[in-house]
C-alpha cells in the first residue's frame, strides 16, 4: 500500500527546507489572526458559544494536513456551514444549552463519515450532481439569509430564529423600532475596518483590527452599562475530549441536514482547492481524498467540541497568498489558535456582539452573485431558470428544500439533455468528402433517396423513442423517397441492450419499407456492442463504412436496392444476441 496516496503530507515532509517554513509560516500566522474572529463569529452564527468555533480550527485543521492533499486549502467554519447547522438544530427544538451542543458534535460526526465513506469508495463524482448554477443560486439565497439572521447582533433587537426570507422580514419591519442605536453604531464602524482595511494595506488583518477597536470602546466607555451586548466571558483552555450521540433515532432526524452539509461543503471546498491547485503545479488534487480529508477534520471537531467544518473561499485566498507551501501552515495556524486558548481569551470579554456580526456580514457580501443570472439568461435560459427556481426556494422554504431541490433540478435537466441527443442530417460540401450539418451549412448537395443521419451521444434505454420520433419525422418529411439511411455513428459513444434492441427493430421495420441502411464510422466500443449483439451480421459487413463518403458511394452503385433484398429476409428472422 503506497502510504503517500493516504497521507499526503509525507510526499512534502521528507524534502521540506527553511524556505518552505518561511512561506508557512507567514501563511499559518496571517490565517491563524483570521480564524480567531471568524471562529468566534461563525459559531455565534450556527447559535453556537463563540468558544467553539476556536476549538473548530484547532484539531481538524491538524487532521486536515496530516490527511489533506491540498496544500493550500485553509479549513474551518464558514458561513454556509454555520447556517446549515443553525437551520438543522434548530428544527429539532433543543430544550438546552447542552442538549444544542451534543446535536452540534454529532451532526460533525455524521458529516465525517458521510464524507470518509464517500471518498473511501471513490463517490466524488456525487458533488457534480450539484451543477454551477444550482450552487451559485443556492449560495446567493443563503447569503442573503445569513446577512438577516446578523440584524438582531446588528441592531440588538429580539427576532425569532428562521431562515425563511419572508418570515425574517416580517419579524425585522416589526421590531425594527427597537433598535440600539450605539450598537448599531458599533456594528457599521465593524463593518467599514472589516471592508475598507484591505485598501490602506493588504496584509492587515482588518477583521483582528475591528475585534480590538470593538474591545477597546466597550472597555474604555463602559458601553456594558449603555446597553451594548458583549461576549462575556471565554473560557480558557485546551478543548477536551467530547462525544457525539451514538443514539440511531437521533442519527435519522439529523440525516438529512449532515447529507447538505457534506455536499455542500465538499462542493464549497473542492471548488477552492481546484482553482488554487491550478496555480501550482508541483501536487496533484485527489477529490476522494479530499472527501476522507474533511471526514477526518469533521471526526476532529466531533470529539473537540467544534462543530462542522470545510476549507473556506477567503481563508484559502489569504493563505495561499501570504505564502503557503505546504499543509504545515494549518499546522502553525493551530497552534496560534492553541495558545490564545491558553493564555488570551480573557482579552475578548468586552467583544461586541455587534463586531461578530459585523465579520460575517462582510464574509457574506461577497458570496452575493448578481452578474451570473443576467449572464445565464443572454446565453442559457435552462441554467437561468434552475438558478432563480432554486434561489427562490431557498429564500423561501428553507435551506435544505432549497438544495434538496436543486439537486433534484440538476438531475432533471441532466436526464432530459440525455433523453433528447443532438441528431443532425447530414449533406456533401461541393466537391469535397466532407459531410456537414444541413441546418448550419448552405449549398450542400442532398440526394433525395439518401438520408445520412448523425447521432452525438450514446444510444440507450432513455433515448431510443428520441431518436425514433425523430427518424420518423424526417422520413415523413422526405414523403417516401427515401432508398437508403446512412447512420453515421462517429460520435455514439456506447450502445445499451435497450439500444442493441431498438436498432435492430429499425433494420427490421425499414428494410420491410424497402430502405436499405448502412452505418459508418463506428468506434471499437460501439462495434464491439455491435457485434456482441449480432447486428453487424444483421446489417450486414459490406453495409459498415468508414466513413459517410464510403456509404454514399455503395449507395449509388446499388440504387436499384438488390443489396437491400439481400439482407431484409435475414432482419425479418433474426434474433438480436442469437447466431
């Protein structure tokens, strides 16, 4: 067993110099800075106690580079997880602090081992099932319901939890009166640092930046007293050993939340490790190890008080910019994390809500996307309408209807695009052996007695009455005049026995009408199927070409169709798969 393929951190460790150290270590101390207020935020905003969300990017960012082939990719809570968490615990009504917690661990724990599972038996592919627009509709929908679940720290008002557009406005338009002005006065001067920070230097940690300006006017006012919500106290430590719920009635409810959020957040992950990838050429990215990576990171936070997690879209941008060579950056990013856990949590007591509020309503924005539905609707009005259907229902009814919806969505478009293959008559370009496409070529020559048909895709068992349908239609067109049908099979690239079947009763039925048919430019595969099924014998040898011109040719030395009497009884008796 190749042990680098499973622990990819021990094809960089045996060559690793000071002039990696130095790249990571400038990495794992800018990202390290990042996750202290991100942590916090993420978990105030899965309605978690800020302190997990620290002990989310201590241990399964260790498991992460130990098993991680990403070298770049910076893990830990991001918003869409955070939300999806709030939305699944929420919903089963936990009576308790405590009783919230233990959903929250084994919610990561049913993650990891979704995710490990899938990557232990090469399920990656499964993530493709989430096609671009579907994510980017569902991404934008829940970034807006992230941005409106921060009102209440914003404006320290009292609102219900909901992640439905319409019930949140509702409780927002009601309440709004009650608003603390200071706080919110707070929160916009949070926001202003979090947003405008980056332009007076871009390696200012602007977020840290607010966190300490944030601390400081609450401390040195005594805003506590004038209404202002702060953390309160953080409690200082290691995180300690926790177990999930191992109760399989517990499992089932939680089931559907942890199969979104491992999707998702795999889908979130691999995105930004592919296009971060791309830029260095000296690793390759495993998609199934990547899937068991993030499992072994979500086991981390299962049995460390954390709560789910996945590699996050700016983290990762940071990181891989600041210098990150290899997953030791993670490493050094821990053990920051580590230390302000031992020695500075006492320094976040005066943290304002607000400020929290303010991260992640800065890290939301840009998870907007305004410039993709206008362009899907200029150039593909079918991803158009999945992204708005699945925009929409998310606003609406929920996160999980949402992508549970696009899903279904994706697949739907996927089986009607297989169901319908581009099928093309085909005519000569003068004075060439070159065929093309008679709908987007003038002036090509036509014979009226030959119809050369071109299939682009395979032939099976959800498009053979397609294909059928659209035989018949252009055969009903000709008016009877057809002699012969030329199948030019260059870009069929499988055959099914449903298909094997559907052929063979179309040698029949056109042979029995006096049209003879010949086939070219078979692939191996696709011959293989042919002969494995007896229609190459059915058809006839002398009736396979390599190509259209070939056809045509055999065409017109037989036009008074004795080649066709010849095999016609031979179709009429034949049984497909018999010799």
């Amino acid at each position: 067993m190749d042990l680098k393929k499973y622990l990819p951190f021990l094809q960089w460790l045996p060559d690793y110099n000071q002039k990696y150290l130095k790249g990571d270590l400038s990495a794992g101390i800018t990202v390290g800075i990042m996750l202290i207020p991100q942590g916090m935020a993420y978990a105030m905003l899965a309605g978690l106690e800020p302190i997990h969300g620290l002990y989310a990017v201590t241990v399964p960012l260790i498991l992460y580079a130990i098993f991680g082939s990403s070298r770049q990719l910076a893990v830990g809570p991001v918003a869409m997880v955070s939300l999806l968490t709030a939305a699944g615990i929420s919903s089963l009504g936990p009576t308790s602090a405590s009783e919230y917690l233990l959903y929250a661990l084994t919610l990561a724990f049913l993650v990891g081992l979704i995710q490990f599972v899938m990557g232990a038996f090469r399920l990656g592919f499964v993530v493709n099932f989430l096609s671009h627009p579907v994510i980017n509709g569902f991404t934008s929908a829940a970034a807006i319901i992230i941005g409106l679940s921060q009102i209440k720290h914003l404006f320290n008002i009292s609102l219900p939890n909901s992640e439905h557009i319409q019930e949140m406005v509702m409780a927002i338009a009601q309440n709004i009166g009650n608003t603390h002005w200071l706080t919110f006065g707070i929160g916009v001067l949070g926001i202003l640092i979090i947003k405008f920070g980056k332009k007076i230097h871009p390696a200012l940690p602007a977020p840290l930046l607010a966190v300490v300006i944030g601390i400081m006017l609450v401390w040195g006012f005594g805003l506590t007293d004038k209404g202002v919500k702060i953390v309160g106290e953080v409690p200082s430590g290691l995180p300690s050993l926790s177990f999930p719920s191992f109760d399989m009635n517990g499992w089932a409810t939680l089931l559907p939340i942890a199969l979104t959020i491992s999707l998702v957040g795999f889908a979130e992950s691999f995105a930004v490790a592919k296009t971060i990838q791309a830029k260095h050429k000296n690793y390759k990215l495993d998609a199934n190890q990547e899937l068991m990576a993030l499992g072994m990171a979500n086991f981390g936070a299962a049995f460390f008080n954390g709560y789910p997690v996945t590699g996050g879209f700016s983290r990762t941008a940071v990181n891989n910019q600041a210098g990150a060579k290899t997953t030791m950056a993670s490493v050094i990013s821990a053990i920051l994390i580590l230390l302000t856990l031992l020695f500075f949590t006492g320094l976040f007591y005066y943290l304002p809500s607000a400020i929290l509020a303010a991260v992640v309503l800065v890290a939301v924005a840009g998870l907007i996307d305004l410039k993709e539905p206008f362009n899907l609707w200029k150039k593909d009005k079918t991803d158009f309408a999945m992204l708005i259907s699945t925009f929409l229902i998310t606003l609406t009814m929920g996160i999980e209807t949402g992508i549970i919806t696009g899903m279904i969505l994706s697949l739907l478009v996927v089986i009607y695009r297989a169901s319908r293959p581009h099928m093309a008559q085909l005519g000569r370009v003068p004075g060439t052996k070159i065929f093309r496409n008679t709908r987007r070529f003038k002036d090509l020559e036509i014979n009226k007695n030959l119809l050369i048909v071109r299939i682009d895709g395979p032939i099976y068992f959800a498009n053979v009455e397609f294909i059928r349908d659209k035989m018949d239609q252009w055969l009903s067109e000709r008016k009877d005049q057809t002699r012969m049908i030329i199948f030019n099979m260059e870009s069929v690239t499988s055959i099914d026995s449903t298909g094997a079947h559907a052929l063979y009763e179309w040698i029949q039925t056109w042979r029995t009408n006096k049209i003879d048919i010949c086939i070219t430019g078979t692939k191996g595969p696709v011959r293989d199927v042919l002969n494995k099924w007896n229609l190459i014998e059915c058809i006839g040898a002398d009736h396979m070409f390599m190509d259209d011109d070939s056809a045509t040719a055999f065409f017109e030395q037989t036009l008074d169709s004795k080649s066709m009497e010849k095999y016609a009884p031979y179709a009429l008796q034949s049984n497909v798969g018999k010799k």
